[in-house]
C-alpha cells in the first residue's frame, strides 16, 4: 500500500465502499456476514475467512473494505492477513494442488512428490502457472498421517501418493506442451 | 430437559437398533479413501434387498488403522473389513444373511486392537457423531447432569485434582491445579478455551477426537465451566479440519436445540456457551497466549507470561485453556470416579493416552493406551514394525519440539517423566517411526526449517537463531561443515532454549540436541575432511555475534 496523506486515503476508502456497496453482490454478503458477528473486531479473522472465500484472495481493496467496516486501521487488517499462512494475497489458479509436508508425509516421499510436480509444471511451491490453471502450495500437517503422503487436490484429499500418481493427477489441469 | 428426559432419548435410540448394525468410518483419513460413497452404496444396497427391518448402517467415527480404510465393522460376529470399496456393498449387505463375500477381513483380535484401553475414544468407531442422540445413548451429557445438580463447584474440582489428570497438549500440567487457579480467582467473566490447534505435524488425535466425538468434549467444557465459574467458552480449531469443524458445529447446534448448551442447563441457574473460532494456520497460536491473541482477532504472537491465562486471559479476564483430549476426559472421570481413573497409569502420569502412529510402521493409526506402556508394545506389537522387514531406527515424538528416541531405548515406558528423560516430550501425541533409511541430520533440518517458517518474529532469539541453526545444519546436510560448525550449532541451541519467550523458541532445538545425543556418529561422518582424511577443524563462517549473545 502506498503512503498516501490521511484525509485524502479515508477519502478514497468511503469512495469505495460506496462504490462496492451499490455494486459486486459479494460486498453485500461480506457485509452482512460481518453483521452477524455485530461488527466486533475480534471477529477479524472469522471476517477475513468469509472474505477469502467469496473472492479467492485478499487484495488492497478488500482489505480496506474490512478494515473501515470493522472500524479496525489498515494496518491491523494487513498485519493479520499477512501473518497468518492461510490468507493469501495473490490470486490462485483455477486448481489448487496442496502437497502435505508433514512428518509423517515426509519420512513416507513427500519430498519426492513435490518435486515430481515442481518438474511437471514448472513452477516452484507457493507459486501459480502463468495461464493461472494451478497453484501448487505445501502445508505443515494435515492431519492425514495414517495415509501418509497425501495429497489434496481441489479439496479432496488423497492418499498414498507416488511421484507418477500425483503427475498424473495435475497433467489434466496443465497446458499441454508441444 | 432432566436425568429423565436423557433416560427417554436414550431409551427411543435403543428402540431404534436393528438386530445387525453395520458401522462404516467417516473420520476424514477414510473418507478421502472414499468411505463416503461405500456408507451410500451400503444404505442403497440394504434398501434395495429390503433387509432395512434387520440391519442398520451407521456413520460411525475413527476405526483407528487408517492405513486400512475405508473399514466396515458388523455387529454381531465382531467382523472388520478393510479397503472396502462402494462397489463391495451389496456383498457385505449380502454377508449378513450369511452369504459368502470375497471382502478383505482385518483381524480384530490383532494387539492393535486388543492392546488398547480406550477412554477418550470409547465412543470413537461406535456412536454416529453427527447425532446428539447416539452420544447420549452412549452414557452422553451424565456427567454434567451429576456436576450440575449433585457437586459443588469446589466438589468438581477436588474430583479432577483427585484423578491425576494431566494436561494432554505437551506440558503435562496437572489439569485439575489450572482449574482450581481459575476458580479462584474473582471476577465477573471467565471463559474456558479448548486448544483444538493441534499443530504438531504427525499428530491427528484431536481431530480425530473432534470428528468422531464432538459432544464429549462440549459435554467436557460445560464441566470445566462449572467448576470454574465461566459462563462463555471457545474452541480454537484448525482451519485445515473442515470436517471437524463441521462436526462441532452441527454437535453445538444439536446440544444448543435441547437445552444442554445455553441458559439454565438442567434446570439449574447454570448458563453456558460455546463459540468455535477458527484458526488460519499459525504453528504458534498452539502456544496458548498466542491462541488468545489470535481468538481476540490479532496476530497470534505470545507475551511473557506471568501473568499466566489462569488469572488474566482472554480481554483480561481469567481464562481456562485444555486441550482436546484433556476435556474429552472429563466426562468419564466424572462418571466413573477420580479413584477409578487415578488407579490407570503409573505413579505420576495417570489414565491413558492416545497416539498416533505414523511414518514407517507397518499399522498407521490411532491407538489409546494406558500411560507407562513400553514403547516396544507400542510400535512393534502394536504397531507391527516397520514395514517390508526393515529396522526400526528411532521413534519421533512431541513433534518439533520434542526429540528422536532410538531403537536401543523403545523399552522406555512412555510417561512425560520417562520422555523428558531421553530428551523428549510427549507433546500431543503424534508418534512417527523411522528406519534405517532416515538420516537423522535431514530430519534435524527438517523440524528447523518448520521451526524458522513458523517463528512469530516477536523475540530475537527464536527469529533469529532458528534461520542460524537452519543455515549449519544445511551446511552440514551438504557436508560442507567443519567441525567448529558443530560446535556453534551447540552453542546456538543451548542460547536459543535458554533466551527465547515461548515454547516454540525454548524447544525448537530439542530434535538437533535429542538427535546429536544419540546419532552424534551421523553428523560427525557429514562433516569436511581435510585431503589427510582428518576432519576439518577451522571455525566456519557462522556469525560471530551468535557467539557473543550465548
């Protein structure tokens, strides 16, 4: 965010709340979503969950929106968001592809299926294709350590991954080379 | 709602009971093997053959070895089938009436199973957990009908101080001193938090505990509000388990309907209330001051501490913090007495502990046994060894804070005494099994990467000794390091325990001390050799600052 002088930035914040007020519906549900928690600030992170969910990604002006909604400084808003690794900033591919690095996952080649798929789509974890197809993320533990590694891909979690299988799974969702 | 009307919804789920019931997991390990699709094409085939006067499918939670799932259990015969697929159905529907089915069988009579005490996962695999009904069939919200109308809050906790019960999230602090801390402290407010972040990589107890028996640990947290004096609580709850969040929320929503959550609790002037908050992983926010900063909306950093949660917590009001697994204790104990779950256990660590065993072990899965049993019982009995004969090397437990122990000491009992002892905790329970074909030094660098990225940033030693350490063991990992490399790593952990604010910093070193303790010869074997072959020996390029601070 850039530093711009505070009554010019309070400004342009009620311009676009306006704005989103009279236009995308999904301000709409966000607002009352945060109706329901009465507007408290505590509820941030509970505002920011529904917010990642209706958009797919924070950006700078949602940020704002939620931060003059809950009463709550941009700065605070932005320093949430950006600590904790669920929220993300930069849009995400159409598909997800989420590579369990736990433990157990790893003692089992999770090291090896993350590169398998590194290779395959030339990108590295926490990154996103260019045509934005898929996004390839890593997490600490998903708690399926019985059906170690897993994998989650759009949400669904499966087990027992090799390096071909987890290839085989993302090459649908890749463009297909010459 | 009263001790009758439980009796009553009790009595009418009993009537419901066909003669053969069959079970299918849908805990979230056997659901992404499919076990949702096997439970549907179960309900369609018993529908289709008209036997839905005789057998009953029921969504049950955890099975425990996962590694075997989707399983299916029928009652009566005991039988368990494993790797069921939806396709199987209408021959395990068939198996009833006594046909044949080609079905892989498990063995329930395997140590596994037989080993095992169950407590906290009594219900786990037997009641439906989506159904308020089968937990009350299953001896559910008693507990809190006694507390309620028959204990003084004092009474409740005497009774907790009586069991031994100590807290299940790592530290081991006896659960039933922390209420009485709060109890009595004054004030208007008090809120009573369950830790359900269980960050820990490896460890999946409480959220299995979440998905299979939600409403023991409401039932659990309701006690704990009483015998305290809090009227409000919270569940911090991992947004990577949306199945146990779902769970919870559709067990709050139940209990809220018939009046065992909300005002005048059995007719008593008892209120209570649980709210689920729902974490937005950060490692850290397991720590509880952190979790409280997180549960009021900021960024989950931890404070120094005293004052502890107990006397000032959450918008400073005084507030209870247990772990899931130490709530879903409660109700038992209440039930069946302090005496009862006091003679469980050895001397200090009393009742039983659940685990979950992963990594290189033949069964994967959840296991509840009492404290003070062999870890051998544990991974090779129980556990069956590592797979395709291969050598057990060491057993991983407490996570990134805890420490490796190795194949020599498994005979070790496993209490928090005898793991703090070799190095270790027990932590929350996550157990992972390593063989011979894991190098101790990788695993070193890789619980120091975890510990570095999940840093909060708040102290220096933490922030900046994490990224030191992670920096020599990658040197080391890619033989590059000297021997004076070694040293300093050494240094840096005994000044990154010593100096840093929370648990996470105090205890990152643990898995590169608990592993240069026992496997010292493997990172020795890694270090630069001089052209004579005699290990190098001049200092590294370690900073010299890190040096000076220890």
């Amino acid at each position: 965010m850039k530093a711009v002088p505070i009554g010019s930035e309070k400004k342009r914040v009620v311009a676009r709340v306006m704005k989103h007020a009279s236009g995308d519906k999904r301000f709409k549900i966000l607002e009352a979503h945060i109706k329901k928690f009465q507007g408290r600030q505590d509820s941030l992170i509970e505002v920011l969950h529904k917010a990642q969910e209706l958009f797919g990604y924070l950006e700078d002006d949602l940020l704002l929106f939620v931060g003059y909604q809950l009463k709550l400084p941009p700065s605070r808003v932005y320093g949430v968001a950006t600590f904790y690794h669920f929220f993300t900033l930069k849009p995400q591919g159409a598909h997800t592809c989420v590579v369990c690095l736990g433990t157990a996952c790893y003692v089992r080649g999770a090291d090896r299926v993350l590169a398998a798929i590194e290779a395959e789509a030339k990108i590295k974890a926490g990154e996103t294709t260019p045509d934005r197809q898929l996004s390839l993320l890593t997490a600490r533990c998903i708690g399926a350590c019985g059906i170690a590694p897993a994998v989650v891909y759009d949400g669904a979690t499966v087990p027992r991954q090799t390096p071909e299988s987890a290839v085989a799974q993302v090459k649908g969702w890749l463009p297909h080379g010459p | 709602m009263d001790l009758d009307d439980l009796n009553t919804i009790a009595e009418k789920e009993r009537a419901f009971h066909k003669k053969t019931v069959i079970r299918c997991c849908t805990a979230a390990g056997c659901m992404s093997s499919h076990a949702d699709a096997v439970k549907a094409g179960l309900e369609k085939a018993v529908r289709d053959t008209g036997l839905g006067d005789r057998v009953e499918v029921r969504g049950v939670g955890c099975m425990r070895l996962c590694c075997q799932g989707p399983l299916v259990g029928v009652e009566p015969g005991g039988i368990l089938y494993e790797k069921v697929t939806p396709e199987d159905a209408p021959s395990l529907v068939a198996s009833t009436e006594g046909a044949p089915t080609k079905v892989a069988r498990g063995n329930p009579d395997h140590p596994f199973f037989r080993k095992q005490m169950s407590i906290v996962l009594a219900n786990s695999g037997e009641i439906d957990p989506e159904r308020i009904e089968s937990y009350i069939e299953a001896e559910g919200y008693r507990g809190l009908n006694t507390v309620l109308l028959e204990m003084a809050p004092k009474d409740a906790v005497d009774c907790v101080i009586k069991s031994g019960l100590r807290g299940r999230g790592g530290a081991g602090y006896p659960t039933g001193l922390k209420w009485a801390t709060v109890a009595k402290t004054p004030a208007a407010q008090k809120y009573v938090v369950c830790n359900a972040d269980e960050g820990d990589p490896g460890a999946f107890m409480d959220r299995s505990v979440l998905e299979s028996d939600p409403h023991s640990v409401l039932e659990g947290m309701a006690i704990a509000g009483y015998a305290v004096g809090a009227s409000q609580g919270f569940i911090y709850v991992r947004a990577e388990y949306p199945l146990a969040i779902k769970r919870l929320q559709t067990a709050i929503r139940q209990a809220k309907q018939i009046g065992l959550l909300g005002s005048g609790i059995f007719e008593s002037p008892f209120n209570f209330n649980i709210d689920i908050r729902i974490g937005a992983g950060a490692y850290v926010c397991g720590e509880e001051t952190a979790l409280m900063a997180s549960i009021e909306g900021k960024r989950g950093t931890p404070r120094p501490r005293p004052p502890f949660p107990a006397e000032s917590g959450l918008w400073g009001c005084p507030t209870l913090i247990n772990n899931v697994e130490t709530l879903a204790n409660i109700p038992p104990i209440i039930r069946k007495g302090a005496d009862w779950y006091a003679a469980i256990g050895t001397g200090k660590s009393k009742g039983t502990k659940v685990f979950a065993l992963a990594g290189k072990i033949a069964n994967t899965g959840l296991i509840e046994v009492p404290m003070g049993t062999p870890l051998r019982q544990i991974v090779e009995e129980m556990g069956g060894g590592a797979p395709d004969g291969a050598k057990i090397k060491a057993v991983q437990t407490g996570g990134p804070s805890g420490g490796c122990i190795p194949a020599h000491e498994l005979d070790t009992p496993v209490d928090y005494e005898s793991l703090t002892r070799l190095g270790s905790i027990m932590g929350s329970g996550g157990m992972i099994v390593m063989d011979e074909s894991t190098r101790m030094p990788e695993v070193a660098r890789y619980f120091m990467e975890f510990c570095m990225d999940e840093s909060c940033g708040k102290c220096v030693p933490c922030r900046a000794g994490t990224v030191q350490m992670h920096r020599l063991l990658d040197k080391i990992v890619q033989r590059e390091a000297t021997a004076g490399d070694l040293s300093t790593l050494e240094e840096l952990c005994d000044m990154v325990r010593n100096t840093s604010l929370c648990g996470l910093g105090q205890n990152a070193p643990n898995p590169v001390v608990s592993t240069l303790r026992f496997f010292r010869d493997e990172y020795l074997e890694l270090l630069r050799k001089e052209p004579n072959g005699e290990p190098a020996v001049t200092a590294g390029a370690a900073p010299a600052q890190n040096k000076e601070a220890s």
